[in-house]
C-alpha cells in the first residue's frame, strides 16, 4: 500500500517524509517504480515500471531532464524529483477531472491559443520547439504523444478531452476591436483586400463573420455542442488545390478560384455530420441568431455569414 496514488489520501504520509531519495542508475526499489511511473504519466517511457533503474529508464529520464532544462545527468536528484511531481501532478482545486478547457485546435491553427497549448506541452515535457502559435508538424506529433501518454485517442485534435488533460483553462479568441489581418480575398472573381480575424479551433474568416462565429461558438458549447470548423477563409492557392481536387473527382464540389465565398471570408464548413445529429439540429434552430445561414442545398456543413 506504499501507494502511487493521486488521491489526496495520500498526501499525509508523503508530508511524513522529506524529498524522495537521490536515485541513478542501477537503484532498485519501490522508488525507482515510483520514478518510472511518473516518467511514463510525463509522456517518457522507462520501460516496464519493474523498480530496476537500467538503461532504458535511464535514457527516459535524461530526456525528461532534456525538455525540462535541467542537467541530463541521469541522475534523479531534488529538481528532478519536483519536475517529476509537476508533471504529473492534477492541478489543485479541481475534483476528479484537472479540468481544463480550451477551443478545439488542429493541424493549421493558429493564435494564441495554440500558443498556450504550446507552452504547457513543453512544461509538461512534450518537446514542441519554440512556442509560436502556430500548430504545425511538431505541435501535431507533441499533441499526439500526450494523447497516448495519457491514454486518449492520439488523433492530433485537442479537444475537451485532451484540454482536460492538459488542465488549462483557455480563453476562446474573441475578436480584438479594430484588429485583424489584411489578406487578399476574393469576391465574385475579383480581387479585394479583406480583415479576417481567428475563429475558435484557429480558423480564420473576415473579422465581423470571425465575432459573430465566436459568439456562435461560445453559445453552442453552453448548450454542449462544440462546433469544430473544417475550412473558412481560403487564399487562392487553397481554392485552386480544392477546385483541381474536385476536377480530379477526388475532391467535393469546388467553386472556380477567385469564385468561392470561403475567399471572401464569409463561408465556413462547419464539422456537423448527419443533418439528424446534435450539431446540425442546433445550428438548424440557431445560426441566424448569430447571422448564419446555410447556402449550398448539397451541403450541410457550409454556412455563410449573412446578417
Ligand atoms: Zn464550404
């Protein structure tokens, strides 16, 4: 009963006891099952948690001190020991869950958000280089190891579950006043510079579209429905690749570049499934509150922002 338990049950008998003893290579013990159970819930793997500190637990734990910014010595000393414990840890004053909570991000997002999630996988030891806000290769293998770390479906999408996990609460984006980015879109075949802002999950659509999708988001997943988005704004290079893909026959129906409301920055094609899921029905009986509309009959996912 030398537990390794996260209860707060045992928090007592560890108060007993000062810092755990300085382990290296070659230790054996109920110890080293201790580290090599906190390396793996870090996302290091040690092996078998077998209380032999041999080859294996010994790379994992230089690793560990590698994206850690300690001394990769090998040796599990006090830092070690509290950056173990910081890891793994569940953040106080949440019950069971650590209860974090964040907008869906993606392989392509961007922002703040996705900077966040950066600088807390980096703290937690998934290696994700320079916290950037750009979710790009990197941060999709960084998510995935997590994810499997943790014991969630490794599919790269950081949703409530792997916010959760990740046990920080992060702002969904709202749009700044009078911020945005100039970006050249497309209305009706003829070119024309437009403000689009960030959505939730990183997207991103011309920025009154961006603040009325954002309050659309935020009252879905009041209502429990988290709305994740498959494409908004798209430059001329994306709707040339989709429209060549459609040509192909191996894509959707495409407009001609220059032609596709998604390059005006007031379409999205939003992840709804079934027009009998959730999803749909909610945005069935809510989007025009919030100005959307659905526009394409052979679409159920693509809406347009039509106030
Ligand atoms: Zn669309």
């Amino acid at each position: 009963m030398v537990a390794i338990s996260r209860s707060t049950a045992v928090a007592p008998r560890l108060a007993a006891s000062s810092a755990p003893a300085t382990l290296r290579e070659g230790a054996h013990g109920s110890s080293v099952v201790t580290l090599q159970k906190k390396l793996k819930s870090a996302g290091f793997d040690p092996g078998a948690a077998d209380g032999s500190f041999g080859p294996k637990t010994l790379a994992a734990v230089k690793a560990f001190q590698k994206a850690r910014g300690l001394a990769a010595d090998g040796v599990v000393g006090p830092k070690t020991w509290s950056a173990l414990n910081s890891a793994t840890a569940p953040k106080p004053s949440t019950g069971a869950s650590s209860g974090g909570s964040g907008p869906t991000l993606s392989l392509g997002a961007r922002g703040e958000p996705v900077k966040a999630l950066q600088n807390r996988l980096n703290a937690l030891g998934f290696n994700v280089g320079a916290a950037d806000g750009d979710f790009g290769q990197k941060t999709l293998a960084a998510v995935k190891a997590f994810q499997k770390a943790r014991g969630l479906t490794a599919d790269g999408v950081v949703g409530p579950k792997t916010w959760d996990k990740l046990g920080i609460k992060v702002q969904t984006p709202s749009t700044p006043s009078g911020g945005g980015r100039a970006v050249n879109g497309y209305v009706n075949g003829v070119a024309r510079q437009i403000t689009v802002s960030p959505i939730a999950g990183g997207k991103e659509l011309r920025s009154d579209a961006a603040a009325a999708f954002n309050r659309m988001h935020a009252a879905a997943r009041a209502a429990g429905i988290n709305l994740t988005v498959n494409s908004a704004f798209r430059t001329m290079e994306q709707q040339r690749a989709l429209y060549q893909a459609y040509l192909n026959g191996t894509g959707n129906l495409a407009a001609k570049p220059g032609y596709s409301n998604h390059q005006g920055g007031i379409a999205l094609d939003i992840n709804v499934g079934a027009t009998s899921s959730a999803t749909y029905r909610w945005l069935a009986a809510n989007a025009s509150r919030f100005g959307f509309a659905r526009t394409v009959p052979s679409e159920p996912w693509h809406w347009e922002y039509r106030p």
